[in-house]
C-alpha cells in the first residue's frame, strides 16, 4: 500500500470502513488487511466516522495527537513486510520474536515501528532510499 498522495491515502480508510459499516460487498485482501488493522484501533473509528473533518485534519506531534492515518499506515506496511518477506529476513525473524519474547503481534508491530519511522526519517532526511539492512538490524535488538 504505496501512496504518495495524504488525502487519497486517508479516503482510501474511509472507503474501506465505509464498505465495511455498510457491508456493500466483499471486500478485497488490501481492503481486508486495512479493515483489520482499522478494527485493531477503535481509538480511531472517531476519525473514520467523520470524514469531512478528518480528512483534512493535520496531527502534528506539537500537539500531542498522533496522527491515526500514519499510525495505522504503519501498521499495514509491516503487515506487508512480513507477508512479502521484505526486507528479506523479516518474517522469519518477525514469527521468532512471537514465539520468543513478544506474544502480542500488535505490541510488535508497535515497537518494529519505532524502527521503521526511524529507518523513513534517516531516507527522508537524506533524500535516500530506507537502509533496509539498518532496520534489520534494529529489528533484531528486540530478541
């Protein structure tokens, strides 16, 4: 789930949770692992219920509101990573962490983030591309 464009990004959750709440049809597997990570964070459902203010709304970390639809974009890209297998290494390392000391996927997932928002900073800062051996590594520092 790759877009570079905020708002088509945001509508993208409405959309999902809109077919959802409305059950207009199958959802399709992005669609379905988006709905799963959405339902995982009922904290945010508010956001998703009221799409004309949230679509524009800006979450700025000055004032202490974390941002859902990064929050939940995050989510979904390492949902991905271990599905895809990239970087290479991560799903296995991600499923002996679960059978290791983590037992709680979406506790996990919370703390591989705070590596991969590391990882995005470090590119964008240095108009590169993620340093996935970086992120590996830091992976790794949670056994």
């Amino acid at each position: 789930m790759f877009i570079q464009d905020r708002d088509a990004g945001r509508r993208f959750f409405f959309q999902v949770w809109h077919k959802h709440r409305l059950q207009t049809g199958q959802l399709e597997p992005l669609e379905t692992l988006v709905l799963g990570v959405i339902q995982e964070h009922p904290e945010y459902h508010r956001y998703l219920n009221n799409e004309a203010d949230a679509v524009n709304s800006e979450f700025v970390p000055e004032s202490g509101q974390a941002n859902p639809f990064l929050h939940m974009g995050m989510h979904i890209a390492i949902k991905e990573q271990v599905g895809s297998d990239r970087p290479l290494g991560i799903s296995d390392l991600y499923h002996k962490l679960l059978q290791g000391a983590w037992k709680d996927a979406h506790a996990l997932e919370h703390n591989m983030m705070e590596c991969l928002g590391e990882v995005l900073w470090h590119a964008q800062r240095n108009n590169s591309i993620p340093d996935e051996n970086a992120y590996m590594e830091c992976l790794k520092r949670f056994k």
